[in-house]
C-alpha cells in the first residue's frame, strides 16, 4: 500500500531542457566583447580593477539586483511623531550595489585618475554595474556627472567636491556634512515645460547677497526628481527672469531640514528599483553655482555626461540581453541540435550580438574622446556625437532587448528573469536627458554654430573610405543630404540615423574585427536593410560572432 501511495504522489516529471541561469560568474572575464573595446582604446590597465568587479557584479550583484526590483523604494512623508522626514526607505541590496560601484570607481575614477584610459575603465564599471541593475546606476551617473558644474563654482566645489569624490557611501538620511561620502542628483524638469527648460517657473531669490556662491530661496515644484535620497540636486530656477544653476541640499548648514518636500513616487514602467519623485521646493535654500542668468550653461556640463552615460546604459542593456539570449540558447534542444545552432535562431542570435557591439564600440569611442578632450577635434567629436550616440542606441535597445527576450520564449518574459527587467528599462534611457527630438534638434544647432564639430565628425568618418563599397556609397549620400538645408529641422532624424549608421559602421571598420564589421555593413547599409533581426545575409558567419559574444564563465 505505501509502495503504491509512493508511486502516486511521486513527482509529475523531471525537469528537462531547461539551461541553468547565467550567474555565479565573473561578468567581466566572461565579457569577450567588453574586454576588446576596453583594450582598443587603451583602457587594459584597469583590469584587475574590472575583474574584481566583475565577480562581484556576477555573483552577489545579481543577486542584490533582483532583490532590489523586488522590494521596491517606500515613501515615508513623516515620522511617528508626525514630524517631516521625506525619506525614501530601500532595500539593503540597493544601498549594497550603491556602496559597491561607489567603492569600484563609478562616481570618481576620471577625476582622481586622470590618466589616459580613465573613462573607458570606468565606462566598463558603468557597462558591468547596469548588469546587476540598471536602475541604481541613475544616482551613481548624476553624482558622477556633476562634477564638472560643481567645480565651476570653487567655494563651493571646495566644500563638496572632497566628499563626491572619496568613493565612499553612506546611505543614512542625515546631513551631508556629517558624512564621509555623498551623491548628487538632478531636478530640472516641471509640469508645464518637460523638456523646455525655459518654461520653468520656479524662482530663486537671494537670502543677502546675490552672485555666485551665495545662498538662495527657492520656491516652486519639479515633476521629476531622480532620486531623492541623494545629498544634494543641481535645479534651475528663474532670477530675474533668467535661469540660473543652483545646489540644494537636502539639509541645511544648521542642521535642519531643507524643505524639498517630496509629494510622491513615480510609478514607472522600469528603472524600478530607483525612486524618482515629485518634489515642491517651500523656500528650500541653494547655492548660486556660476554667474545668475547663466543656468542652462552650468548645468549642460552636467547633462552632456548624463546623456554620454545613457548610451552607456542602452549598451549594456543590448550586450546584457545578447549575452542572456545566446546563453539560454545554448542550453536548449529543438529537432536534434542545440537551439543556439539551429540555422534561423543563429542568425538572429548573431544579428543582436552584432547590434550591441555596434553600440558598445562608439560609447567606447567617446569614452576615448573624453581621456583626449584636451585635443580640440576630440572635444568637438563629443560636443555632436553624444547626440547621435544617445539618440540611436537608446531607440535601438528597445526593439534588441524585446528581440533577445522572445529567443528565451515565455520564460523570458516573466519577471523571474533578467530579460524582461531589460526590457522594461529600455525605454528609459531615450525619454530622460532629452528625447529624440531634442537630440536631433540639439545636433542641428551645434552643427550650425560650431563648424568644428561637424568637421571632427566626417574626419572620423573618412578614416573608414576606402575598405568598403557600401560604406563608401553611404557615406557619400550622407554628405550630400548634409549640404541640403531644406526642410532640415523636418528631416532631422532621418540624417540623425544615416549619421549614427555611418559613425557605427567606420567604428567597427577602423577599430573593430573584421568579422563584425563587414556583417554591420553588409546588414545594415545596404540598399535594402531588413528591419527585423535574424535577417543577415546567408554570407554571413553567424557561428562565429555568436561565439564571440558568448559568456565564457569559468
């Protein structure tokens, strides 16, 4: 009788076909893809700093990140007593990634380390952080950010800047002047405006004396404050009329609280694990940072590395999600062969590794450009491709994560998995820091008043002439639509993403493996691109940049 209840109650199947996940790993040496752009332009130095890293970031990081999309941010207005606290509370795991990056160089690497290289290692500690969890890389890349405007205003930079810079966390709600180690965040952003700053109503009148460096009363709202639990906020406020940049901490210099009052969380589609909020500023107090009427220049100082950062963010999403896809593939058996070797799911697989190296080569390119800025075609190279960069990859990463998560099939769309949390952060990254058409129209007024810039651009596009037909045709019919002015604000985005298709493609064919070049240009400038993935042509190696891109744990 007991044999037979046994027999009955025994388990309904075994579970078969199934790969293990890809963790307990070291997310940089496993990295083929990362570890070739790092050593092209001159970043190899930082390898045993990414390794490092890498191990944390493959095995507790993982784990840390799912738990902190899992216990989302809370909102505590007030404490028992009823008095104004405005606290986000986090998970441990957020304050762990935070400390972690912090620790690793995130914030600080090219300001203390002002090396060559300095940007592109700490770009791939951006690249190897976003695969834990993207969203805690929002408050590391505004602190990071942030340096440059704030050091525009020396009294306070020497205040500040010692402790942005310790690469030390502290987590804990209490003032930043009791602490070894802050973050920085960002609020720009209200109702009325979005993305016309000039828009804004908030005011900002002085406490004594006005000018740089003095103190200020706020008073006004913003409909997007990214982080909330950071130290301080760069925001623009209206004096006199003009905008102008100011410094708000969260606690004032006596040791009260400042009051940015939160007045809710987002409920956002991704980047969940990060708090963003509405804040109303009741004559909160900041310091002037530069001259007043001079705010959109200060803060752009800011952004432009912000925006830099989203193509980083968008590329580590992509590589993530090939990595993800080609892994689970290779773990699974349809009609008598492994998925990964199956003809058609190959060349999709190839088609998304292919994708993302495309973008990690010209993030890692303005990394380069970033360690050069003291050489004046290099500064004016980031000036306009950080517009080209952000707009393309952020869009491109979108339909590649969704693309990665359907090879997985309905296991990947569950939220137990890594690739629906990339595809839901995707979007992110092109709507914040200036959409689409803000890129395009950005570009457009810096390529009209800065010449240089469009030059130093068609030089790096000139270096790839010659090595390929395709490239070349393209090329050329680019610089005919860049001579024609009509319509040009109308056309924007279709010479924004003719120039993003040509930088990615002389990227690869200057910099890169032949083998990934050629497949980018055959697949994608020639005369009839396909627009969905697993569409390369039969010429192509499929089984090699596959390889390529496979995680190699070990």
């Amino acid at each position: 009788m007991t044999d037979l209840f046994s027999a009955h109650s025994s388990d309904t199947h075994q579970v078969l076909n199934q790969p293990h996940p890809l963790q307990q790993y070291n997310a940089f040496k496993a990295d083929t893809v990362l570890q070739y752009w790092l050593h092209k332009f001159g970043g190899g130095w930082g390898e045993t700093q990414l390794q490092a890293f890498g191990e944390f970031v493959g095995h507790q990081g993982l784990e840390a990140g799912f738990l902190a999309n899992k216990h989302l941010p809370e909102f505590q207005p007030h404490n028992r007593f009823g008095q104004r606290i405005d606290q986000v509370d986090y998970h441990p795991a957020y304050h762990q990634l935070m400390q972690t990056a912090i620790e690793a160089g995130h914030c600080h690497l090219p300001w203390t380390s002002p090396q060559p290289g300095a940007h592109l290692v700490r770009a791939a500690i951006a690249v190897l952080h976003n695969h834990a969890d993207p969203g805690s890389g929002c408050p590391l890349t505004m602190t990071f950010a942030a340096v440059p405007a704030i050091a525009s205003q020396p009294d306070i930079a020497a205040r500040w800047l010692p402790k942005l810079l310790s690469g030390q966390y502290d987590g804990s709600n209490k003032p930043w002047f009791e602490k070894n180690g802050v973050t920085i965040g960002m609020a720009m952003t209200e109702k009325q405006g979005g993305s016309d700053v000039r828009a804004n109503t908030t005011t900002a009148t002085a406490l004594s004396q006005p000018g740089p460096g003095q103190l200020y009363s706020l008073v006004g709202h913003k409909w997007f404050c990214s982080a909330p639990m950071c130290d301080a906020f760069l925001m623009l406020a209206q004096t006199k009329g003009k905008l102008s940049c100011f410094l708000v901490p969260r606690w004032r210099d006596d040791g009260s609280k400042n009051p940015v009052h939160i007045q809710r969380l987002k409920n956002k589609l991704g980047n969940q694990s990060n708090a963003s909020s509405e804040i109303e500023l009741r004559g909160a107090y900041g310091w002037l940072l530069g001259e007043e009427g001079r705010g959109i220049h200060t803060i752009i100082q800011m952004v432009a590395l912000t925006r830099y950062d989203c193509m980083l963010g968008s590329s580590a999403l992509m590589l993530q999600a090939a990595k993800e896809a080609i892994w689970h593939t290779a773990g699974r058996s349809v009609f008598g062969k492994n998925l990964h070797q199956q003809p058609l799911m190959l060349n999709v697989l190839a088609d998304l590794a292919i994708e993302a190296e495309a973008a990690l080569a010209i993030s890692m390119r303005i990394a380069y450009a970033l360690d050069q800025k003291q050489q004046p075609a290099q500064a004016a190279l980031v000036r306009c491709a950080t517009a080209i960069g952000k707009y393309w990859i952020c869009k491109r990463a979108i339909g590649q994560t969704y693309e990665a998560m359907e090879c997985l099939g309905g296991v990947g769309y569950v939220n137990d998995n890594i690739c629906s949390r990339l595809y839901r952060e995707a979007p992110v990254n092109s709507i914040w820091e200036g959409s689409g058409n803000v890129q395009c129209l950005d570009l457009l007024r810096v390529l009209q008043r800065e010449p240089d810039t469009l030059a130093a651009l068609l030089a790096e596009l000139e270096l790839a002439r010659g090595q390929q037909p395709l490239f070349d045709q393209k090329l050329d019919s680019l610089l005919h639509q860049l001579t024609d002015s009509h319509q040009l604000e109308s056309r924007a985005r279709q010479l924004m993403e003719q120039l993003a298709l040509c930088w990615q493609a002389a990227t690869l064919l200057v910099y890169g493996e032949p083998l990934i070049a050629l497949a980018f240009v055959h697949s994608r400038l020639g005369p009839q691109p396909y627009y969905q993935y697993g569409t390369l042509s039969a010429e192509t190696d499929c089984a090699a940049i596959v390889a390529r891109a496979m995680p190699a744990p070990g």
